[in-house]
C-alpha cells in the first residue's frame, strides 16, 4: 500500500498584528516570517512525522528549493513534483494576538497541474493505495475520477471551498474531511443549521462516504459509511498560532486509520498533534513529530464535547 498527496507547495509570508487589517487601513505588522506551507505540503508532512511513508505529487516554481528541502528531510519522496517556470504558490497569513489567522494564497505553480501530469504522478498507483487531495491545486476533478477508476482510496479536505468543487464528483470519494462550514456548503444548509444536522444531511446525501467534521474549540466527529459515530475533545493548550492546525489534524487522523487504528483512537491521537501544533508559530514547523505525541498523557483530552 502507498500513500501519495497530490496537492499544494506554498511559500508562507507570515505576518504578526494587533488585530487583521481592515479595509482602507494600513497596519504595520510587528514581525515578518517566512516558512513552508500549502495544505498539501503540510498534510505531506503530518503523515510523514505520523509515521507513514508518504509520497508527494504537485508543483514548484524556480523558488521551490525553499519547499522541497524541508519535505525531503521529512522522509517525504518527492519522485512526482514537477518544476514549473513560474512561482511557487504563496501565501499571505495574518495572525492575530489571539492566535487566530486570515489568508491570502496566490496559486503559482499549483494551478499549473495539467490532466497529463495526473496520469504521470498516478501511473504507478492502484487498488489498496490512498489519495490525500485538497482545493488548492488545478485539475482537481479529473484527479479524483482517475484515482477512484484505479482503486484507489480517495480522500478529500475541500479547503479552501469554492466553485471549483462543483465540478468535482463527491460519489468518488471515500473519506471527506471538512469544518462545520464546508460540511454545511456541501450539504446545502442554511447559515446555523445545528452540527447534528449537517452531518446527517451530507450522509444522505452521499451514503458510501466516510465524514469527518472538525468543529473547532468543541472537538471533532466521525461517522463511517455503516453510520457508526466518535466523537472526541480538543487537547486544550494555549494557542499561538492556528495556522496547520486543521492539515496537522488530518494527517494524524489518517495515519492513525491507515495503521488500522479505530476512529476514537484515531481522533484522540489528532487532537492530541493538533493541539500541540497551535501552542507554536507557524505551518510546518510546528507540526509535532510521533515520539512527542506518544509522549502527551491522553487522558487530559476530553472524550466528548459539548453539544
């Protein structure tokens, strides 16, 4: 079995301000920082610090050693990123003295992928192997219908969510991992619809699929295909910087279900890495590596949240 992500390299321009900017003003940031990023890049390397040989498939521009270095000393391959004469993806982050963040992403060589780069990066990939994909790549529709033609399992964090999911066919995939926002776009329900209920509808709606919601402060849900449920806490900490938490989450969720772990223990354990991932600055960088999780008492994270 192998483990392949196809999805997004950024180069994250991380600034620190009292409050996000707001329109006509000017805000003068007291730090800059520059790290590695991209939802892909940073799923890449949460599965890889979670143990799981991961390979890498997407797209650098004439920047891209700044990306590659890092994903490399991870333990991640990286035979299937192409060099493109463009950019490399980037992001703008503001982050807030609250630890909360706002993004502005530049495709680059993200939005280069082309339907013949797909069939080269997933030429060597079948039945039994797993897809990890995100929203921030091009020729995201045709990836999923060629991977789940060749059997392979396909897992989907439609982030950021926007129209270019319309194209794409959810009946392909097999594991979709989203917040309360994305499920509750998915599903078609208005603005406060209950957590419960979006769940449900997103069920009925695509009754093969395994869904996992992150509800942010109040923990996580999971229900499988046969409507089997776990749910799970947050590992609270004092928060720096949310900015991977979300992409360090599903890392060490599905490493824990690749590995043959059970749903609860699979949300506890990405609690557990999550929460570690926000009490420090910045994307990968904070993103904790297997022996630091295994060291976290798991008894301090709450089974269950408020509902």
């Amino acid at each position: 079995m192998s483990v392949l992500v196809f999805g997004s390299m950024n180069i994250d321009r991380t600034y620190s301000v009292r409050h996000f900017v707001r329109a006509g003003e000017t805000l003068t940031a007291s730090r800059m920082e520059l790290f590695c990023g991209g939802k892909g890049f940073n799923q890449a390397i949460a599965l890889s610090r979670a143990g799981v040989r991961t390979q890498m498939a997407g797209a650098v521009g004439t920047d891209g050693d700044f990306l590659l270095e890092p994903l490399a000393a991870a333990g991640v391959d990286l035979s299937h990123v192409k060099r493109t004469d463009s950019v490399s993806g980037h992001a703008v982050i503001q982050v807030n003295e609250e630890g909360n963040n706002c993004i502005i992403i530049l495709a680059g060589a993200n939005g280069t992928i082309t339907h013949a780069d797909a069939d080269e990066a997933l030429a060597s990939f079948g039945k039994g192997d797993w897809l990890v994909l995100q929203n921030e790549i091009s020729s995201l529709d045709y990836i999923i219908k060629t991977a789940k033609e060749k059997g392979m399992t396909v897992v989907l964090n439609p982030s950021p969510y926007n129209e270019t999911l319309d194209t794409c066919d959810f009946r392909c995939i097999d594991y979709l991992l989203v917040n309360e926002i994305e499920a509750a776009a998915i599903a078609k329900c208005p603005e406060g619809t209950p957590f419960d209920a979006i769940l449900n509808a997103v069920r009925k709606r695509y009754p093969n699929m395994n869904v996992l919601m992150t509800l942010g402060h109040r923990g996580s849900v999971f229900e499988d295909k046969d409507g089997n449920r776990a749910e799970c806490g947050v590992y609270r900490v004092n928060a720096v910087d949310t900015t991977a938490a979300g992409d360090c989450f599903t890392g060490y969720f599905l490493a824990e279900l690749i590995g043959g772990k059970s749903a609860p223990d699979a949300l506890k354990t990405a609690s557990i890495a999550s929460g570690i991932s926000v009490s420090r600055k910045g994307a990968s960088p904070s993103i904790p590596t297997r022996a630091e999780v295994d060291a976290v008492d798991r008894a301090k994270v709450a089974d269950r949240f408020e509902r």
